[in-house]
C-alpha cells in the first residue's frame, strides 16, 4: 500500500520505490515476488480498476478520495479482478485492516463497502455468464 501511494504523488520507478520498501520489511522471497505482482498489475490495469471503483463508490469520486483509500481500493480491486488465486474474503479484509491502520476513522468502513460492491457485481456478472 505504501508504494501504491508513494507512486500516486510522486512521479517515482515502481520497481525502485518497491526495492525501497521491500527493504525496511522481511519478506520471503515469494512474499516479495507477490508484492511485486501486484504493485505491477494494479499499475498495469489502473484504468479497469479506477472505473470498477468509480462504479462502486456512490457518494465519492476517486479524485475526492483520500490518498490512502484510494490506494488500498486499487490494489484490492486488482486482487478481486485479476488475481484468482487470493480469497476475495481475505482481500477485502487485509484492505480493511490497512485503511484502518493508514486512515482515519472511517477509512474501513468505506473501504469495505466499496469493495463489497465490487464482489457483489463480480459475482453477478459470474452468475450470469453461466446462465
């Protein structure tokens, strides 16, 4: 979350600002290769998720929100779009805890109703798709 939004106000290299990051934690190598996937798919498919997220969010536009909600909306959405691979249930609640500990007060509780939407209308496109 922190270089998603190290990248949206600063004109900075993804992989540098991840190297830098990566730096001050202790990652596997599979964590950091996970870190490193998803700052670089939610970058890759910015405009898939921004619209997602502007359809979801009934009362903010994404320019209206705080940085750090934006950013943790982006990187879930790219997690519930295109990263099979992780629960959309634990997503949205890895996303709860970081706005939570990154924003204020109501930060969780946005983010989990914008995400909430965003499963729900993912899960109806799924639905009927197998119709």
């Amino acid at each position: 979350m922190q270089v998603m939004f190290e990248l949206e106000h600063h004109d900075a290299d993804p992989e540098a600002a991840l190297v830098y990051h990566l730096g001050e934690i202790e990652l596997t190598p599979a964590q950091a290769g996970f870190a490193r996937r998803l700052i670089q798919g939610t970058i890759d498919h910015r405009e898939v998720i921004d619209r997602e997220i502007s359809e979801a969010s009934t009362h903010w536009r994404l320019d209206q929100m705080a940085g750090v909600e934006r950013s943790v909306l982006r990187l879930a959405t790219y997690e519930l779009l295109f990263s099979p691979d992780v629960p959309p249930k634990a997503a949205i609640n890895e996303s709860i805890e970081l706005a939570k500990t990154f924003g204020g007060d109501e930060s969780g509780r946005f983010v989990n109703g914008v995400l909430g939407r965003i499963m729900a209308t993912q899960s109806e496109a799924a639905a009927g798709e197998g119709a």
